[in-house]
C-alpha cells in the first residue's frame, strides 16, 4: 500500500493529492459480533495497544477529514497510520 500510494501521488502531481489512510483495528458492528473479538481477541489487542482501547469508526474521521482539506496541501504520498499506537509495539 505505501508503494502504491507513493507512485499515484508522484504520477498525479500536481494535479492531485494521493494519500492513505491506515487504521489498524477498530471497533465496527462486524468486530463485535465475531465469535474470537468476543473471547479475548478484544481483550489481546487493548493490552497490546499503548492507547489502551480501540477506536470507533467515527473517531478517524478527523485524520481522514485533515487529509482532504487544503491545511493538508504539502502533503501527498503519505501514509498516515492511526492505530493507537499499536505499530510501536516493536519499538519498546
């Protein structure tokens, strides 16, 4: 994804923005009715995760919003991760 990303954002420029948008796991209707979220799964990523929750969909509608809007301008081929931390697991 951040290689495809980068290419449509150097081939597009500078008529368009490309950028992406990634939000690790998140709490959706699908989530919670799944038979392995409900027996721990849950449970595993909030202790894995340094924010300690996970996040509703509406809530990553302000960094998706922030991307489409002209304050984000100098910015194209950016792959924003919004997963509450959960990708600097490794970096402890």
């Amino acid at each position: 994804m951040i290689r495809l990303t980068k290419s449509y954002a150097s081939a597009l420029a500078p008529t368009l923005r490309v950028n992406a948008l990634a939000p690790g796991s998140m709490q959706t209707e699908g989530t919670r009715a799944r038979d392995d979220w409900n027996s721990g799964r849950r449970e595993k990523f909030i202790e894995m995760t340094p924010h300690r929750r996970i996040p509703r969909p509406k809530e990553l509608a302000g960094p998706a919003l922030f991307l489409a809007t002209e304050v984000a301008h100098h910015m194209t081929g950016v792959y924003m991760m919004c997963d509450r931390g959960y990708s600097v697991i490794g970096a402890r």
